[in-house]
C-alpha cells in the first residue's frame, strides 16, 4: 500500500470557534485573497459563496487542488518554499494573505513573509493562524517522557517549525512586521489529542502551575500582522495584552448519564455534563428528559477516564423539585452491590471526609443507580426532573501508582462475576438437567438389566458350547485319522531337523462369572436411582494412588435406542424446504425422527408449509413456540423432548444426503468418551471444504450427493479430534448431553458461540469432539436466524473467552495443526482422478512476481477446459504440489529425492496429461525429468534468461550492465565469479538447458525480443512468440495524452514496482539527488519499494510510497495521476507486467531501448525510449525538457519509433492459448 499526501478535511461552522472561523471573520466582503497552502479550499468556498471575495491559492498537493479549485480565479499546486510568488502571481495585489496552519510546515517561514510584502495592497494584511508548542498537553507529554508525532495537530509529522506566543512575536519583529491583533483559539485538553494525558498523572503543585500559565490552553493562535518599520511596539503591546487576561485554565473529564427501559443502553439515550480536575467537592446536574418506560434505568459512567473519584451524595429531584431519592456516603454498600463495572470501592480518605472513594480502572468504569423502576417511572413522566451528583476529582499521582493493583483488583472481580454468572445459570438449568438425569438414569437401569439378562443367557450358551467341543474334542483324539496324522506330523519334523510337534490341546478356561455378574444387580439399580450416576473406572496402567484420576465421561452401557434430528426454523421457506426433503429423501439405517421446531417465525408461508408436511408425513414431529425464544432456547426445547435419544442439531439451511446419518453414528459410538460429531461441509470454519476455514461453494465437478460418496470412499471410518464441534450439523451422544447440560441460554441468546461452550463443557468433564471425514452436509449458512451477526458473533465470543480462558490456545493449536489436511486432499484426489478436464503441472520458482501472475492467468483462463496443478520448490528440499484454483484447497508435500517416486506415482494417479515449465530455479535437476517418467509432452515459458544463464537477467555478477548477448566470452569469466547454483560450468549449464528446451513442444517467449535472445542460445528449439493474455486487445487501449503543467509546477515521476538494481535502482537515486542539487522540477515518486535504503526528501527528489497489491494498481493510478511513468531498467525485460498498466491506464512512459520495451511501445504517442546505458545526469536533462517543451510549451512529442526485431517467420507464427495450447495433449500413463 502507498502511503499519499494528507488531505485535512475541515469546514467553517461560524457558530463555532475555530481557527477557520475566526479567520474568515477578519475578511470583509469582496476582498481580494491570496489563500496560501489553501488545501482542498474549505477557507476559499466559504469566502467565494459568503463574501463575493476573489481569490487566488497555492497547494503542495494536485489531489487537494482539485477539490479547491472551483472556488479560485488562479490555483498554482506548487512548494511554498520554491514558488516565486512574484512571478506566480505578477500585478496583482491582496488586501488580505492569508497562512492558515502554513508557517510550522516551513523551513524558511521568514522568507515566505518577506515574498508576501510586495503582494500586499495598501493597508493590507497578513492573516496567520499557527499551532501553540506551549500548550499544556504537549508540555505535559513531554514531562512524561513522550513525543509522539501524529498525523494531524501539534505534532503534525510534516511540522518543521514549532512557536510559543513569544517566538511567534520574535519572528514577525524580525521581519519587521507589526502585529495588529493576537487571538487565540483554546481547546479543553479533554477534547485534543492529549486526552488520555490525564491531568492528575503529574504532582499537583506542577500541574497548578502549568495551568495557570497564560497561554496553557491555548491551541492555536490567530495572528494578524501589517508592514511596519517598528514592529518593536507592536510587539511589546502584544506581550502584555496576555497579563490582564483572566487565568481561567483548567482540566476537566467527561461524565455521562445513560437511561433506559429494561437495560437496554444506547448512545442515543445518553446525556453529557463535565466536571473540574482538581476540584474537591462539585455539583454535577443531569437535566433528564421525559420518558415512558415501564421499567426504567439509570447508568452513571463517572468518568471517560481511570483515576480517583470522591463521591459524596446523589439526589433525584422530580420536576417540581421536590426530593424523591437520594444516596448520602455513609451507604457505599448500597452502590457496591449494583451492576458495575472497572470501578472498586475503597472507605473515605482523610482528605475527603464524608465521601466514599472510587477507584475508576479500564476505558469503560460504569454502575446502575439503585433507584427502584416504579419511582424513577413516576419523576420521569414530566421533563424537568434532575439528577445531581456532588462528587470531588483530587488532583493528584497516586492513582498512577495504584494502576497495577486496581488492574489486578478489576480482573478478580471481573473472574468473581462470572462465576456468579455460571453458578446462576447452574442453578438456572438444575431442574431441566435433574429431569434428563433421572430418564436416563431410568434408561440405565433398563439397558443394565437387558445386559444382565443378556450376558447371563450368553454365559449358559458359552458354556454348552464349551462343552460340546471338548466330547467332540474326545471323538478327534479317539479317531484312526487323529493317530495316523500324529505320526505323520513326527515323521516330517526328524525329516526337517525339527522337533515332534506336541500333543494338540485345547485350552478350556474355568467358567468364570461375567464382570456384571460379580455385582448384585438389584444393588446396582438402588445405588444408580439414590446417586443418579453411574461410573465405572478401569486403570491397568498405575496404582491409583501413584497419580492423579483423571476427568472420565459417564458413558452408558448402550447406545441410544433413537436419534432426535432437531431442526429448528424462523425463517427461508426455500432453505427450509430443501433441507427437510433431503433428510426425508436421505436412506439411512439409524433408527431417527425429524423434530422441528418453528420459533414463532414472521413468514406465514413457512408455518402453513410446515404443518402441511407434519399433517402428511408421520416422521416429521412439529412443535411451535408461542414466542420467538430465539436458537439456543429453542434447540434446548428440542434436545429435552426424549430424553433417552441421541440427538442430531441441523440448521434449516443444510442439504444433507444417503447414509449421512449412519456414518456420523458410527464415529459417535467409535469411542466411550466421543461426546459429538460433525460431518465435512462446504461452509463450517473448521470442518470446511475444500478450503479449511472458508466459506466455499461446491465444486464444479461434485454436487452434494457425489462429494459425500467421495468423501466416504476416500475417508471411509475416519475421524480427527476437533477442540470444538459445529453447529450446523452437530450429533451429541446422550449421555454427554446428560452429563454436560444443555445449551447455556443466559450467555449465548439468539445463538452464536452456544455449541463451543458446550463442547468446551463436555471437554472438561473427559469427552472429545470428532470431525466424521467421511460424510458431507452442505451448509448455505446465514439463513436461519437472520444474518445480524457481527456484532453478535464479537459479544459471544469475548463471552466464551471468559467462560473458557484456554478456548482460543485450543482453536489456534487445532488451526496450526490442521490435521484433517490429509482427508481433504484424499477427497480431492479422488475428485481429481475422476475430473471430465485433461490435468496440466505448472513447474514454477517460488518467487512470486510476474512468473506467478501469468501462471495464475493462465489457470483461469483455462479453468473451463483444463485442471491445473502447481508444483513449486519449498525449504530444506521439499516440493508442494497444489491445485492452481483459488476456490480448491489440495495441497501436499513431498520430500525431493526421498519421495520422488511417490510424487511421480502420484502425479500418474492423478492423471496429469501434460506439463508446462515456466521456471526451474530452486528445483531438483531431477524434476526436468518428469516429462519422461510420465510419458507426456512439455511446454516451457522464457520468462527470464535462467536457461541462459544462472544470473538470470544476464547482468554480470559485478552488476555491470553489460549483457551476455552482446558477447559470449565473458561468460567463463563470470560464472567463476559467481558459480550456478548446481557447481557446473556455464557450458554445461547451457548444454542441460539445450537437450531440454530442444525436446519441448514449444518454447514460448511473450516478447519478440525474448524469442530472438533465446533463439540465439538454442537456435533448434521450438521457439514461438507467443504474448500474455492480460491484455485482450491493444487495439482498445486509451490513447495517452500528458496534462499540462504551469510553469512553476513540478514534473511527477512515478516508477512503478520493486526496483532492484537490474531494474535500475541506482540510476533512479541517482537521478533523483541531482535533482535535488541542481533544485530542478522535477520530483520522483516510487510507487513500491527499493532493493536497499535510499536518500529521499529532502536530499533527494525521490518519495517512495511503500509496496502495493497488483490488483490495486489501476485505482493507484488513477487517483495519483503521475505525469509520466519512467521504466529506468538496465536489463531487456522478457514482458513487464507494470507497463501492461500504464498502457492500461493510458499514461506517459519513459523507458530503455532494450528488452519488450520497444516492440510493446512501437508508434506510441507521449512515449520517450532511451538508450539503456543513458547516465543519471542525461535522464535528468531529459527529463527536465520534456516537462519544458511537452507539459508546459504544450508541444506535442512524436510517436515512439518503431521497434526492428529480425525474427524468423517461423517464430511468428499464429499460436493463442485459447486454440492451441491444449490442442494434441497426450494422456498420462497409467
């Protein structure tokens, strides 16, 4: 991103006083104005559209001119400390000048004033507005040990100059200036930008003093100044004028009074009174407003502030003024026990007898008055009623020693808090779970004494059968044949040099009681119905007492007998519909029922669909609230109908298809502790696919009831532990849901965050969470329940992180580890195995830069026809293998050599048809390989000259510009200097890169003149001359044209992207400090970022703006307006993806006579080509005519010339990605 020139956005509001307007103020109507450093004109069109006045201005910024300059007669955009105003503005005079917030910008302000006097009128004046360095907040930051510049105020970034009332006077004496008025313009420092400079963090006897300064809150001042040979009086009258005036400085805090109905607070309900720092007892009126709540409330918020606050009574008077409630400091009590917040009590200090201390902590200190609803319902029936706080702010530091412990102090009552909380909502939910414990624990008994009998009946079987085989076992060994084989089994082992085998025996163990057995079963059943839980502990692994016992889910003996599939709906009949079919089209085997539940929904469609399908399908169960009780409620209604069932939570905005239901039984019933299970699904945060955590749409290739069957195909079984389940789809075993709780109503009310917390419950109490890899659940998302919900999701989740403090360690573990990667690339395999489109590997650097931009331009164009793979080189010899589609999220590593064969393997099964080279660098030599390993042919891109040579842009190691093309023998000499990265010699080096390109299919260059250079090297590969397809048609481009400049305005040079010293980044320095020697117009701006530090303003003419993303270019561009765009590269660039913008954008260019330049820019108007060995001081001239003859003698330039590039007629021919690209692939071996 580029960092651009501060525009102020301010306005006049004469009601006000500002600087602005006690400017204007001083202009008479129909004066004549020079606005200097006007900016975007907010000063000119109040005086333009108000007063009739004509004006003329300058501004540093085009941007701002823009804005201002419908209000002007002459706006000149140029540096007020090189414009010649003289000349600028010649024959003119002024009654007013004007320096509004201009002089502090300025190295040399005196000078600026001295230009001014020939441009006054008779009796003429200069009107100044500037920032006070002596204000108290500054000073007072200082103290403290900080100076910390802004982008607006006193410590403005691009302030220079800094004055005091007394300097400001010096500077106007020096220049022999009399001033005429000095006004000054005050701001309370709760209102600058030193507010949270707290004017009780310094000793009070110092900030008494600061305070009773004169100028302590003065912001600015307002000067008005006249040409004069003796400025000394003028002066000496403006320094004692500020003796008589009234030290009436002083700090102040912001106190609000909130009202509602119910608690529910809003800014708008609020009303604003301030108090005095320093002020030890002080009466504080709220005026409250008529209002017809049936239960209202009042919060109080102290102070905008942490720090001390004595309180001493609080009084509600009611319009006629009679006294109906009040609270005196000898009841602290009675406030300690109401809602607050970052506020603790302390008993009254000796300072302040008769008043109750309040230490205020955090950016939020607030409590709720204990005025009962019926009372202040009564005084608020007539405007007019008046709540009156007496309370003191001391002046003093000890707060600032206390700020750790108050901290402290808030943080244990904020973790007390909650626990209430939770006990309350324990306490809240102990009869809903007391019902669902004793059904189960009914259910217990039932399946236990099932179990009894079973394992009884199955003992009695056993033991026949045991039986059984040992008379059958008798008849075997009686048998001729069992004697005659024992023989022969003796012979063959002395044959072999074996011993005989023994005797055949049978081991039949003592019938031993079944472990269920050892305990009287009556007994089990009393002691489950008198405690209500059941747990059976098994530890093999330690005694008991060498270790802690872990937390142990209480899993039952049995699987629930049905499964409750709870949908709850308020809205989308569309979603609601496809959502029930599909779980009633859906064949599973899972005993289960539908249960839905209309929560009070506003669409009268959905509710008469919805009883019409209860009415004609005896699966579906409806049930309906009376009110809207919101997700969480409703879903607990839904969850505590049965309880002996399992129960599976669907959003009404899910498709779900066969066997769903089945496989996410299965995983819940994998493990005794497995509490819930959530499937795959294209929209789930942590359970998504094909990309983790991203909101996705199915892909082109699958619909739902396709990915589902490859999902259970390639994962069949499988399951990875999540810290938390989902729930659009989220199946919960009973007994977790028994043992847990159901959803906390109180925390998470209209749904978001409920199932973490749940999830994070049961993990406490030993369950795991698993997510099903083999089963898929589309999910829409946002349909249920509205889609109000960033807020919500930002309340929720700062509650769950005080419920679960370890909950976001968990998740972000789980999101580093990502370990269902693997199932998701099994899936996309298998979809890629399957895909109708032939699969083409692009082998590429890691690099970035233009290579990965055609690359990705080339997937997407393809995308309808082709499937494209990357393969790119990571560290420490790994290798990625990816789907090149930002909608797909296959991605796998492989270890090179080690793992070249499963690579290879993979990229066979996978069915890659062909495969197209567009960078080698960072690769294995082996990879050049892959064409043969797979049986299938290659294309390759020049993108650079790496086959060339190992420098890449065929610069010499020393940086010289000198290029391999222009001589082959300098080649050895350079490759000893800086060697390939392989150890070969630049011969071998080319020969490799020969026996390669030389069997490709084609060799494509996007330039001409990179077709020529290559065919150079390798005269017999097939080269073709083939251009990147990010520009459809160079026949629609706009044609440039450069706006003019006045004549005193500065050409803007912009160079584009990072500038390495290939790309000539020294030249652009370089250029840029003559520049600056030699004061020419002439400024450089770098829109990206230089391969080392650079010298800028002010001792060179070069800003660099910073980096930007490639998609953010065009609006760049255009908002900046650059003069002209100069491409300073010392290497013949194979295409240049940043001058495709400026043709784009149909901006000048200047660039070098070498590389694509001149072919892209053959015939171009407004377009200069160079040599590119052309020396900084030539640059410089050249440009400085251009910005003479071009932009200011607004004389046309000619054309660019047109490029000569002998190529071969056989390397022009037609060739396009779009028809020949795929055209005769071979497939793949299998």
């Amino acid at each position: 991103m580029t960092r651009e020139h501060h525009v102020y956005t301010r306005h006049i509001d004469l009601q006000q006083r500002s600087s602005l307007s006690v400017l204007a103020n001083k202009i008479q109507p129909g004066a004549r104005v020079l606005d200097l450093g006007c900016g975007p004109g907010v000063l000119g069109q109040y005086l333009h559209e108000h007063k009739a006045c004509t004006l003329d201005g300058v501004t540093f910024s085009a941007e701002e001119a823009a804005l201002a300059r419908p209000y002007y007669r002459d706006l000149a955009v140029a540096d007020l400390e090189q414009i010649n105003l003289a000349e600028a503005f010649a024959l003119r005079q002024y009654d007013y000048i004007v320096c509004a917030d201009v002089l502090e910008h300025l190295r040399q302000p005196e000078q600026l004033l001295a230009d001014c006097r020939d441009l006054l009128a008779e009796n003429g004046e200069i009107l100044v507005s500037i920032p006070n360095a002596g204000y108290c907040g500054l000073v007072m930051e200082l103290m403290q040990g900080e100076l910390r510049y802004r982008e607006e105020g006193l410590l403005d970034a691009t302030h220079l100059r800094f004055f005091t009332r007394q300097s400001l006077l010096r500077l106007m004496q020096a220049g022999q200036w009399s001033v005429q008025s000095l006004e000054t313009i005050d701001r309370p420092l709760d209102e600058s930008e030193f507010a949270r400079t707290t004017a009780d963090s310094l000793p009070p006897a110092v900030m008494r003093y600061l305070l009773a300064q004169p100028d302590a809150l003065a912001y600015q001042f307002i000067c008005s100044v006249r040409p004069s040979s003796d400025a000394a009086a003028a002066q000496a009258h403006a320094l004692l004028a500020i003796e008589s005036e009234a030290n009436t400085a002083h700090a102040s805090f912001t106190t609000n009074l909130y009202w509602a109905d119910a608690g529910q607070f809003s800014e708008s309900h609020k009303l604003i009174a301030k108090g005095q720092i320093g002020a030890l007892q002080q009466s504080i009126r709220f005026a409250l407003p008529r209002f017809e709540g049936t239960q209202p409330t009042l919060r109080w918020d102290p102070a905008d502030r942490p720090g001390f606050l004595h309180l001493h009574a609080m009084r509600l008077y009611d319009a006629s003024g009679a006294l109906r409630w009040r609270w005196e400091a000898d009841r602290p009590e009675a406030l300690a026990q109401v809602p607050h917040s970052q506020i603790s009590w302390q008993p009254a200090p000796a300072t302040a007898p008769g008043s109750t201390l309040l230490l205020l902590t955090g950016d939020d200190p607030h409590l709720h008055l204990p005025i009962a609803p019926a009372l202040l319902q009564d005084c608020l029936q007539t405007e007019g009623a008046v709540l009156e706080v007496s309370l003191g702010w001391p002046m003093s530091a000890d707060y600032a020693a206390l700020a750790d412990s108050a901290q402290e102090l808030q943080a244990r009552i904020r973790h007390a808090d909650t626990e209430v909380l939770r006990a309350q909502q324990a306490q809240a939910d102990a009869h809903t779970q007391l019902r669902l414990l004793q059904a189960h624990m009914q259910q217990q008994k039932e399946n236990l004494e099932a179990a009894i009998a079973q394992q009884q009946e199955h003992i009695q079987g056993q033991q026949t059968h045991i039986g059984n085989l040992q008379t059958h076992l008798g008849n075997i060994e009686a048998s001729e044949a069992y004697r005659v084989g024992q023989k022969l089994a003796s012979a063959k082992a002395r044959l072999r040099g074996r011993p005989a085998p023994a005797p055949a025996v049978v081991h039949v163990p003592e019938p031993v009681q079944d472990a269920v057995q050892a305990v009287d079963a009556q007994e089990v059943i009393a002691e489950l119905e008198d405690d209500a839980v059941l747990a059976v502990v098994v530890d093999e692994a330690a005694p008991a007492e060498s270790r802690p016992e872990p937390v142990r889910p209480l899993a039952a003996a049995q699987p629930a007998p049905m499964v409750d599939i709870i949908v709850p709906v308020y809205r989308g009949l569309g979603d609601t519909q496809r959502c029930l079919q599909s779980v009633l089209q859906a064949a599973t085997q899972t005993n289960s029922q539908l249960v839905v539940i209309n929560d009070a929904s506003p669409e009268p469609e959905l509710t008469a669909w919805l009883r019409e399908l209860a009415q004609q399908d005896s699966r579906v169960q409806l049930l309906e609230n009376d009110i809207n009780l919101g997700f969480v409620a409703t879903v607990n209604r839904g969850m505590a109908l049965n309880p002996s069932h399992d129960v599976l939570l669907l959003n009404s905005d899910t498709e779900v298809s066969h066997e769903w239901l089945d496989r996410l039984h299965r995983a819940a019933y994998s493990a005794t502790d497995v509490g819930s299970v959530t499937p795959l699904s294209n929209n789930a945060t942590i359970c998504s696919y094909p990309r983790f955590c991203e909101k996705n749409a199915l892909p082109a290739d699958a619909d739902l009831l396709r990915l589902n069957h490859l999902a259970a195909s390639a994962n069949a079984g499988q399951t990875v532990e999540v810290p938390t389940g989902v729930g659009f789809c989220m199946y919960i075993r009973r007994d977790c849901l028994a043992q847990t709780g159901l959803f906390d109503v109180a925390h998470f009310g209209k749904g978001y965050g409920e199932e973490n917390d749940f999830c994070m419950r049961a993990h406490d109490l030993g369950w795991r969470h698993l997510l099903a890899l083999d089963s898929v659940v589309l999910h829409t998302g946002g349909v249920s329940f509205g889609d109000s919900k960033t807020p919500r999701e930002q309340a929720a989740y700062q509650t769950l992180l005080q419920l679960h403090p370890a909950y976001d360690s968990l998740v972000q573990a789980h999101l580093k580890a990502n370990p269902a990667q693997a199932a998701r690339n099994a899936i996309d395999k298998a979809r890629l195995r399957q895909h109708p489109l032939p699969r083409v590997l692009m082998v590429l650097h890691n690099a970035g830069g233009g290579t990965l931009r055609h690359v990705k331009e080339l997937a997407h164009s393809l995308r309808d026809r082709a499937v494209s793979l990357a393969l790119t080189p990571l560290e420490d010899n790994y290798i990625r293998l990816q789907w090149l589609d930002a909608a797909e999220g296959y991605d796998e590593e492989f270890h090179w050599p080690t793992q070249s064969d499963a690579l290879v393997a993979q990229l066979r099964e996978l069915g890659v048809s062909h495969i197209h080279f567009h960078h080698l660098m960072g690769l294995n030599l082996e990879v050049m390989r892959l064409p043969e390993l797979l049986g299938v042919r290659y294309d390759f891109t020049a993108h650079d000259y790496y086959a060339i040579c190992p420098q890449i842009n065929l610069m010499e190691p020393t940086h010289n510009p000198r290029y391999a093309a222009l001589g082959v023998p300098q080649c050895p000499q350079c490759s000893g200097a800086e060697p390939a990265p392989t150890g070969e010699y630049i011969d071998a080096w080319r020969m490799r890169h020969r026996l390669f390109l030389n069997q490709a299919r084609y060799v494509l260059a996007p330039s001409k003149d990179a077709a020529l250079r290559m065919h150079e090297y390798f005269p017999d590969a097939p080269v073709r001359y083939v251009t990147h397809h990010d520009i459809p048609d160079a026949a629609l481009l706009p044609v440039p044209k450069g706006q003019p400049l006045a004549p005193h305005a500065h050409l803007r040079v912009f160079i584009l992207g990072g500038v390495s010293l290939a790309k000539g980044g020294d030249v652009m320095e370089a250029v840029a400090l003559a520049a600056a020697q030699s004061q020419a117009p002439v400024e450089l701006h770098l829109l990206g970022y230089p391969h080392r530090r650079m010298r800028t303003q002010p001792h060179a003419s070069l800003t660099v703006h910073g980096p930007y993303d490639d998609a953010d270019l065009p609006a760049l561009m255009a908002r900046l307006q650059p003069d002209v765009v100069w491409f300073p590269a010392l290497w013949p660039e194979t295409y240049s993806y940043t001058l495709s913008a400026c043709l784009q954008a149909g901006v000048p260019v200047i660039a070098p006579d070498i590389g694509a330049f001149p072919e892209r820019l053959a015939g171009r108007p407004w377009t200069w080509l160079r040599p590119w060995s052309t020396s900084a001081d030539e640059w410089l001239a050249l440009l400085q005519d251009i910005r003479q003859r071009q932009y200011v003698d607004g004389q046309p330039p000619l054309p660019a010339p047109a490029a000569a590039v002998d190529l071969k007629a056989q390397y022009l021919q037609p060739w396009s990605y779009g028809h020949d690209y795929l055209t005769g692939l071979r497939p793949a071996l299998n």
